[in-house]
C-alpha cells in the first residue's frame, strides 16, 4: 500500500538489514517521495533506511569532523562516515582489517554511503561468511515478501489518514496562532538567513538537534511563508513544512553556516563568526611562514586564507563574504590588523 503513513508499521524501515554493498549501490528512493523521504529506498517490496555489511576496509580518510572507511565486502565498494569521533583523533581501524558496520544510507555528491552507527572489528572470518548466508536466505524469505498492513487498520485506512492530517493541521494553525512576529521572507536566501537566527537561538552550547526544530511555532511560520511563495497555502501540510525545513539544514551545511557533528542523531553545530571560523583563521595567519607568496608587506592575503579555510570540511561552501566579515571582527577586537585593503596581520 503507498501510504507514506503506515511505512513506519514495517519493522524493516529501522531495522538494520543485512545486505550486499552491490545491493545498496542499486537501491532507488520511493517513487513520488524522494524529495519528501530522502533517505527512504525501496529493497524489493520494502522500504528500508539502515543497513549491515561486513567486508574489509581499502581505504582510511580523515578529515576534522569525520573518519570515512571504505569497506569492500567483495561485490562492491562503499564509503561509511564515521562522524562520531573526536577531531583528529586516530583512526581506530585500519586497512586490511574486516569489519561488520551498521548505519543509515544516503547520498551525498552523487554518491551513495552508510552514516555509521556502530563499526565493530570482525576477528573470526567465519562471521563474515556467516553474513553473506544471513544476507542471502533474508532477502529469499523476508525481504522479497510484502509486508501486509494489519486488516483492522487497512478498514480504517481512510480515518486514520485523515486524523493524521487533522494533526499536522493542528500544528500548523499552532503555528499560524503563535506569538512568533511576522517575518519578511521575499525570497530562499531570506528563509535561510531567518532559519539561521533562529537556531541560534534555539542552540545549546552552539548544538542543535534538528528534530527539535520542526516543531517549534515560529519556524513553522516562517517555512508557511516561504513555501506559498511557490504553492498554495491551502496545499501546505505539515510534511511540505518539515521537507522546507530539510532542505534548509542541508542548505545551510552547504554554505557553511552548519555542520554535522553526530549524523546518527542529527545534531549540528552553528557556524559562529566569532568561534570557530574565527579560531581556524587565527591559525591559518599563524601557520603563514614569512618567506610564502601570500605574504606582502607582513600580511596574509584574503585570498589565501578564503583558500585555506575552504580546505577545512566543515566550511568548505563558505561565502568568501562570511571569512571578510570574520577578519573584520577579529580587527575589532585588536586580535589582528589591516595592512591595507587585502591583507592581515597578527597584532605583536
């Protein structure tokens, strides 16, 4: 039955299904939901969303937010990004070792991989084989059969769609009822700079968890705005809202205004411009030797140290307009000083 409301009733959408690497690489969002339920994919006649693999790693890359192993289960390849770890801290498997990795599928460039939940060292090579034959007769004996929606809801399909519907239009008009202020927003760029301040508000410790997001009054409202830009007010639900919302996080990461700090639990950090964009371009000034061709008259060129900062993954869409914006703050609070229009330097 294609009613995205009784997905959930399938044990297998957060169960982690064992399964082949070639497997995930063919999988397909659900047709007419793929913008609405990202990281949903149709496996034969279910919809599932995590996964398990075993298979050995061929590859180790670190940056300063995540670990990404790439694991080769002797059908296909794929990346698992590791995000919960501490930055810089040393990879705790190695190549050639073989692993059994749980975690939630995605694509991201273009390219699929698995967000880890758990990555434990597979020590028996037995265990291995044991997954590839748990895979195999899975997939004969469940996977490949539908999953029957229970008759006493199937008789009751139409209400309880239709309660659900009234509740999202219970949130919405607590939305449209809130006390939240009216809001301009003419344009996406607008409901990106307002969802930014709004999170900043809602941050704790710089941290936002984006479950907590969708929910709140005020920003409900404001993605209501920006959404009858393009559709009817009368067509927005709440799913349309909390899509909006979506797409701004991932915007936002983009640019560099957030990033991801436990992608299993979907909390992100606020892009301060006076933390830690500001801490990177102090090293990066710091790290500059006098003898390099950035260098002019004792100051670090904007340009290199755009260049540099972009280098960093958590800010590597950002706005050369945001890294300007940071060094003028850092001249404000005497931390460094103009040379001339395009270079900085440390105060002595």
């Amino acid at each position: 039955m294609n009613l995205p409301a009784f997905w959930a009733l399938d044990p297998l959408l957060k169960t982690h299904v064992k399964i082949f690497t070639a497997d995930i690489q063919r999988l397909s969002n659900i047709p007419g939901y793929d913008e609405q339920f990202p990281d949903f994919y149709k496996f034969d006649t279910r919809i599932i969303s995590n996964v398990e693999i075993a298979g050995t790693i061929v590859g180790v890359e670190q940056n300063n937010t995540m670990i990404i192993y790439t694991v080769d289960d002797g059908l296909g390849t794929i990346p698992c990004c590791n995000w919960a770890v501490r930055t810089y801290a040393e990879p705790e498997f190695e190549l050639g070792q073989s692993v059994r990795v749980l975690g939630r599928i995605s694509d991201y460039k273009k390219q699929r991989q698995i967000n880890i939940h758990e990555i434990y060292r597979i020590m028996d090579y037995n265990k291995e084989i044991l997954h590839w034959l748990q895979a195999i007769r899975l997939r004969e004996s469940v996977y490949s059969q539908p999953f029957e929606i229970p008759e006493n809801i199937i008789a009751h399909k139409d209400e309880l769609v239709a309660m659900l519907k009234s509740m999202d239009q219970d949130m919405i008009m607590e939305s449209e009822d809130s006390q939240a202020k009216d809001v301009e927003i003419p344009d996406e760029q607008a409901f990106l700079n307002t969802m930014y301040k709004y999170m900043e508000d809602l941050a704790v410790d710089g941290k936002i968890e984006y479950r907590a997001v969708p929910r709140q009054p005020a920003i409900q409202k404001i993605a209501r705005q920006y959404l009858t830009i393009s559709i009817p007010a009368a067509s927005i639900d709440y799913n349309k809202i909390k899509t909006a919302i979506r797409h701004a996080f991932d915007k936002l990461c983009r640019d560099g205004s957030l990033f991801v700090v436990d992608a299993e639990n979907d909390i992100y950090e606020i892009v301060r411009l006076d933390g830690q964009l500001r801490d990177l371009i102090l090293d990066i000034i710091r790290n500059v030797h006098v003898d390099q061709h950035d260098i002019h008259h004792g100051g670090v060129t904007v340009t290199y140290i755009v260049t540099k900062v972009q280098e960093d993954s958590r800010f590597k869409s950002i706005d050369w307009s945001k890294v300007v914006e940071a060094l003028q703050l850092l001249v404000l609070d005497s931390i460094i000083y103009q040379v001339n229009t395009y270079e900085y330097s440390l105060l002595q």
